[in-house]
C-alpha cells in the first residue's frame, strides 16, 4: 500500500526526468536523511516518506528502516502494548508504541502475560 494510491493524493515534486545516480551516492543522502535528529520529529509529509521508501527499495533495504515512526501504521499493523495508567484511565491502556492510537476496547492483560 501507497499513499500514491489513495484517491485524493497529489504529487508535490512534479520533475520526472531521470538521472543517473552512483548507489553509493543515493545511500549517502538516504543515510543523511533518515538519521537527521529532526527524521522522527513529524516534519515529513507522506510524499517524503514515499521517496525515502523508494530509495531504500532501490538499495535493497527493508523500506521499514527508513520510515518515521509516525508514518509507520500506515505501511505495517499497530505494534500494542499496554500502557499502565499515568491518570487518565483506572488500570491503564493499550496502545500504539508508533502512532500512540489508544485501543480503550481491548481487555487489560493479565498478570502472567506481564502486559504482552
């Protein structure tokens, strides 16, 4: 799944003409984008993180490690886990460890499963 294919989606960066790039060049800017201290902050829009994608498939490397963990529930499954409570509910809640989406339905664990 794409945010390309979603219907309301539309290109920012509209130049595409290919060039040619040296592999080693195109992990050097992957590497310089995806371990900048503001790469987990929110400031990529999905287009962005579709490029990093992208890039990373090219280089043969699981596009997973290249995706800001806010997009991260948009290409893979909530990751829960059970969040005690810090005031807002009485025993506490699961949630998302990516997206921080809160699943107030879901049964609190029991002790043996130690939250899992």
């Amino acid at each position: 799944m794409s945010v390309h294919d979603q219907e309301d989606f539309a290109r920012v960066y509209d130049e595409d003409e290919m060039i040619p790039i040296r592999k080693g060049d195109l992990r050097a800017l992957l590497d310089v984008a995806s371990t900048s201290m503001d790469f987990g902050s929110g400031m990529l829009n999905d287009e962005e993180v579709e490029i990093l994608r992208a890039a990373a498939v090219v280089l043969s490397i699981d596009p997973m490690t290249v995706t800001p963990s806010g997009h991260h529930c948009k290409y893979a499954p909530h990751v829960w886990r059970w969040q005690p409570s810090y005031y807002s509910q009485p025993t506490g809640q699961w949630r998302c460890q990516f997206c921080f989406l809160e699943d107030l339905e879901r049964a609190a664990p029991n002790e043996e499963t130690n939250g899992e």
